[in-house]
C-alpha cells in the first residue's frame, strides 16, 4: 500500500457528505437500469427451431427438453478451445461461467440456466467437472450452430421463451453486457482501485496491472480459477490420459 497513490483522508463528516454527493448518481444510475430492463421486456422475440439438437449427458436432446419443464431459458454460449489444454481454454468463458453457482432462485421464478459450449461434449464436460461446476452443460454439434447463433458467436448470452412446443428467443447480449454475470466485478467496483484494468479512469498512482485482451482473467498462465482447483489436487486432463505422477494430477498441462 505503501507505494500507490491514497485517496485524502478527510474527516468522516466531510467523508459522509462527499459518499452522498455520489449517492445521486448512483440512485440515478440504479433507476436508468431499471428503465432498461423495462423496455428489455417489451421487445419483440423470433422464433428458434424446438427440436435443434444439443449433446449432453444423456445424448441428443432437443432444445426444448433443455427448459427441464420451465417457461425461461438462460443460456451462456461458452467458447472452446478444440483439443487444448485446460489451461489453454477461454479466460473469459470460464470468469463468467464460474461465478453462476446458485440456480434455484432463478428456479424459482420459472428459468433454467445452462451453458452450451463449443466443444465436443465428452472434453468439455471433463473441464465442466475439473472446474467443480454443476449447472447444467450441453455441446453444440456442427448442425444446430447456425440454427442458434445465426451469424454471431460463442461468448454471448441469449434468454429463451417456451410457449407450450414452441420457442422465442427473446434478447441477446454479449461483450460487457454479460457482465451481470460476474459479481466480482461489481464488487471490485465498489473498492478503492476498482477492477485495477487499464481502459478505467483511475486517478494518477493507482495500480492498474491489467491488461484486458484475457490477461485480466490469468494469473501464470492458467485462467485464475483453475489455481484453487489444482491445489485441491482435481485432475485437469481433458483428453483421457491418465495423470502422471510428478505433475500433481495436471496430466495435460504445464
């Protein structure tokens, strides 16, 4: 701490006036948010082929079936990485993918979450479960790419509609709006230094040590999550290898 910048130190009268000063924008803020979802739920939807194949554990299922009976669908598009190491797979898919652990609150208000990822089930199923994830997780064959995606691309997210044997896509995002996905990030939002990347308009001194082409989401090449994993000695070969001896269980890896 010693050698960044600090914030003034004022009294906590002066401290409480300036947080108050903030506080209108960011009750402004809050209240523009919820014009937009507002107007988010008033859009129009298209409608998406039912029975488009998707792999999971089970086998072919049709989209539909992946609604587990729910009228809502939430699904991350993860992107992947064919025939790659685990510490090679996407940075960015796996910071957001990883930090949706709790689903029944949003089963409780009737939407599934699941992600469908790029690769070929079998592998990427092998990361799902090296990771410790639980949701919900399904490939995508070379068929039903089109039919999903419709000229975009992996790391997005989309909202889906069931209606009886019928299914709407209802919005899509990706980008920085997938962000609502990461509470790490709106927590290091309410810190002193922020998320410490070097597109954010921090004041002269602040660490700022990110870079945000995927670094942000590394630590000594491995996606940051993946440390906790290794120590707790889970193995993340993705490609039926047995792990050997010396490298702690990280058979595919270096």
């Amino acid at each position: 701490m010693t050698d960044v910048n600090k914030p003034p130190v004022v009294s906590r009268r002066e401290w409480l006036a300036a947080i108050d000063t903030l506080r209108v924008r960011e009750k402004a803020h809050t209240r523009e948010g919820d014009a937009i979802a507002a107007a988010r739920r008033r859009l129009p939807m298209t409608e998406v082929d039912p029975w488009t194949p998707l792999v999971g554990g089970k086998g072919h299922v049709p989209l539909i079936d992946v609604f587990e009976g729910r009228t809502q669908l939430f699904v991350s598009y993860h992107m992947w990485h064919d025939g790659h190491t685990a510490a090679d797979q996407c940075e960015g898919c796996t910071f957001f993918t990883g930090q949706v652990r709790e689903l029944s609150y949003l089963h409780q208000r009737d939407v599934t979450f699941a992600v469908f990822c790029q690769g070929p089930y079998e592998e990427s199923d092998r990361y799902r479960r090296f990771m410790g994830w639980e949701m919900p997780w399904y490939s995508v064959p070379a068929e039903s790419l089109e039919r999903l995606l419709a000229d975009r691309h992996f790391g997005m997210k989309a909202c889906y509609l069931r209606d009886g044997d019928r299914v709407y896509e209802t919005y899509w995002t990706t980008g920085r709006g997938v962000e609502p996905m990461a509470p790490s990030y709106g927590i290091l939002d309410m810190t002193v230094h922020g998320r410490q990347e070097t597109w954010e308009d921090s004041p002269s001194g602040w660490p700022q040590p990110y870079e945000t082409l995927g670094q942000q989401f590394r630590k000594d090449g491995r996606p940051t999550a993946q440390w906790a994993r290794i120590a707790a000695g889970h193995d993340d070969d993705l490609h039926g290898r047995q792990p050997s001896a010396d490298t702690g269980g990280s058979g595919c890896c270096s």
